[in-house]
C-alpha cells in the first residue's frame, strides 16, 4: 500500500478502509511514516472529518499499537471513568473510593495535568510518598483487596497515542473530534475496563466549549465503546466555572477529604456531578437498578465514611504518608496566602475557567511544559462561586503562593476571568445530558 496516496485520498475528503487507516498508525509507530506524513494526514482528518465507521478503526488501530492490560483475572466487572479535562475538577478522586465503597471495582489509569486542566495523578502524588506508577501484579492486588486503584498508564499501553500527541500539540491538531475521541478511548479501551463512564466537559474551561461540539464528542465515544463491546455512558457537565472550590493539587486532595468526610453539603456542585458520575458506574456495573438506588448508596458509603476509608487504603497502599490524609491542612503548607478582591462590587456573573486554570499554573500548580515540576502545595482556593455577590474589600479568590515569580501575573489573570455584573446571572445547569 502506498502511503501518500492514503494521505491524498483523506485530504479529498474520501472514506477510509480499516486496512488504510491500520497501515498509517502502523508505519507511523515503526517510523516508516514521517512525523511530517502523520501531520498531514492528522489536519486532513481536522478538516474532513471521519465517519463513524473510520472513527473506530482508528481507535482499534491506536488501541493494537502497544501492549493491553488484562484485568481478566479480577473478579466482577471492571468500571472507568475518565473526564476529558477540566479546571478544580476532583471528581475522580471522590468517585472512584466511594464507587469501590458501594461494592465496585475500579481499576483506573490516569493522566497528568496539560496546560490549563489538572490531572488526577499530579493530584495523587500531592500526598508524599504516593507512587503512581506500579507494576501490573500490585495493581491487581490493591484493586482486589480494597475496590480501588489509580495509577499512571504504563509505558507500552498506546504508544500510537503519545507519538500521535505530542505532533498534535504543535500542529494545531489537537480539536478534533475524531482524533480526540481516538486518542481518549484508545487508551481506554486499553486499559482493560469492562465498562467506561465519560465525563465530557463542556464550555469555557474544556477542551470542547460548545455544548454542540462536547455532544458530538460524547456520541462519537459512546458509540466506539459500544461497538468495541464495552457498556459506555457519557455525561455532559458544565466547565464554565471550577467544578470545586479548589484548583491545585495539594488544595483538591483536601477538598475530596473533605467531601468523603463530610464537611460538603451534599447539594455542593462538586458532591452532585461525582453522584451523577457514580450512579452511572454502579449501574454499569450492576450493582444498582435505578439512579435513585446508586444515589442511595453512594449517599450512605459517604456519610459512613466508609468512602474517605477506601481512598486513605488506597493511599497508603500506594505509599502515601497517611498523615497527611487524616491531617490535609498539611498538603497546603504554603509559604503565603493572597487574598484577591475584584475590581468592583457586584454579582460574579461569568467566570472563565481556562484563566483560573492557568492562574494556578503559574503559580506552580500545573506545567506549561512537559517537564514543568509541579509543587503540591500552591494553586487557587475560590471563596466565592458564579452568582454570588461579593464587594470589592471581601476576596473571591486567595492564592496558595511558594514562589513570588509569576504572582502578578496570576493575580491579574485570576481578576480577569471573573466578570462583575449589577444583576445576578441566570442559573448555570450543572449536567446538560447523559448519552448512553
Ligand atoms: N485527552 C486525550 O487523552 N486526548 C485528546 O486528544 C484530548 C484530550
Ligand atoms: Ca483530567
């Protein structure tokens, strides 16, 4: 088969065969491909778009480049969940303990945080000792003996997905639909799960910021999960604002504590859309009939504390300081706190994610390159949330601050993403739809 004329035939817009599309994957991981060929190939599929059909021969493709897990050996069915990337977004790190809490079993591999969004595994490591990179065997033994495990994806899982990655982010190859839902559920499907439930972000703070757009992608990998044979469910929720309160990893460690031990309310945005995410893998994982059941006992593995108890087993079992979980004051031992006041009372009546986001990286919280060091401790508390009313002397914000370097600069950026209005804004939906 001859290459260039597979690069031609995507750029005029024709459909694909399975066999096209597994030699491009294929001749780009062996180096057959040039890192120019697969660039052009990539913006042809930007711009032409893919069929449903292509769609999952890709992902098939992607999926076969490297090794697979095999949790066959675990007993029950295996459920993800995965977030597309958003800003003070700790779902998972409430989710997964209080899902094994209720009797699931969740074996899931994260990712790093990427410019503006955090990633649960810089959110693990912020308790000191915790290893997120573990071998297939303790993997295994942690999930079977506490429900739960969240480690790093290993190294020979979708090798086509990193080299695929990193051409993207420099050729403006990156927001596409169907690369997009390629790369994430590749490496889902990977990673062994029976069944996957996807949180898809939409708005300022997400990857896809029109409601459109996020529907698109959630179908797309709904319907690759199902033809592939996993039950898939997505969820669209909102990123016009920070899910929680706290954006930065030390920062949400505690906030998630928090939530497990009982001093969020329940009708806290955070607490709903991680019931919402919950309900949905209990019930792929048949342990629940109705939405009303799971919510019923997510709501008692909470309240119990049997959910904070699942995830400091998991901690520690990883090699995390305990310490630190039964006391989070200690993960956010910055050298200062700033108070941030806005520039003019009134109601917050937008607020722009993206800008929170890269506040608390420039603050230390998250990288702009890949080998940025993260510090746990730093990032952004919210005091204030979308449609409160705050006056110019009380803060909305307060900065968790190690370093003094870009510290303007974030204090402008975070006084920039909130919009003060006379009148309070309309309502926010937290969930605009779930696409089974
Ligand atoms: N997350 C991924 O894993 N891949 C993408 O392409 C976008 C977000
Ligand atoms: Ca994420």
């Amino acid at each position: 088969m001859i290459l260039l004329d597979i690069i031609e035939k995507k750029r005029d817009g024709l459909e694909l065969t399975g066999e096209e599309i597994g030699s491009i994957v294929g001749a780009f991981v062996s180096g057959e491909l040039s890192d120019a060929q697969m660039s052009a190939w990539m913006m042809a599929v930007c711009c032409r778009g893919m069929t449903e059909r292509e769609i999952s021969d890709l992902t098939l493709a992607m999926m076969n480049s490297g090794g697979k897990a095999d949790l066959s050996d675990l007993p029950g069915i295996k459920v993800d969940k995965h977030s597309t990337g958003g800003v003070g977004d700790t779902t998972t790190l409430v989710v997964a303990p209080l899902v094994a809490a209720c009797g699931g079993t969740v074996a899931k591999m994260s990712g790093r945080g990427l410019a503006h969004s955090g990633g649960t595994l810089d959110k693990l490591e912020s308790v000191p000792g915790v290893c997120v990179e573990q071998t297939m065997e303790k993997f295994k033994s942690i999930v079977m003996d506490i429900g739960v495990c969240v480690i790093g994806q290993s190294g020979d899982l979708v090798p086509a997905d990193k080299k695929m990655y990193a051409l993207r982010d420099v050729t403006g190859t990156v927001k596409s639909i169907p690369l997009i839902a390629s790369s994430i559920m590749s490496k889902k499907l990977a990673a062994g799960a029976d069944a996957i439930v996807l949180d898809v972000k939409t708005g300022n703070g997400a990857f896809m910021t029109t409601l459109d757009d996020s529907r698109k992608l959630a179908r797309e990998m709904v319907k690759i999960g199902s033809n592939l044979g996993r039950k898939t469910v997505a969820l669209i929720t909102d990123m016009n604002r920070p899910l929680g309160m706290a954006i930065g990893n030390g920062l949400e460690m505690k906030e998630a504590i928090e939530v497990l031990t009982g001093k969020v309310p329940l009708t806290d945005p955070l607490v709903k859309v991680c019931m919402q995410l919950g309900a949905n893998m209990l019930m792929l994982s048949g342990l629940a009939d109705s939405y009303d059941d799971a919510k019923e006992s997510l709501t008692a593995a909470l309240l119990s504390g049997q959910g904070f108890i699942k995830l400091r087993s998991m901690l520690e079992a990883m090699g995390g300081d305990v310490n630190y979980v039964d006391e989070p004051e200690l993960l956010v031992q910055a050298s200062r706190i700033v108070p941030v006041c806005a520039e003019k009372n009134g109601y917050i009546g937008s607020i722009d994610a993206r800008k929170l986001g890269v506040a608390a990286a420039l603050l230390g919280a998250g990288r702009f390159r890949k080998d940025d060091v993260i510090d746990p401790a730093v990032g952004i508390l919210m005091n204030k949330r979308y449609g409160d009313w705050v006056s110019d002397k009380e803060p909305f914000a307060y900065m968790y601050v190690n370093k003094e370097d870009n510290l303007e600069e974030a204090r402008s950026m975070l006084v920039s993403a909130v919009e003060m209005t006379a009148e309070a804004p309309a309502e926010l939906p937290l969930i605009y739809d779930v696409i089974k």
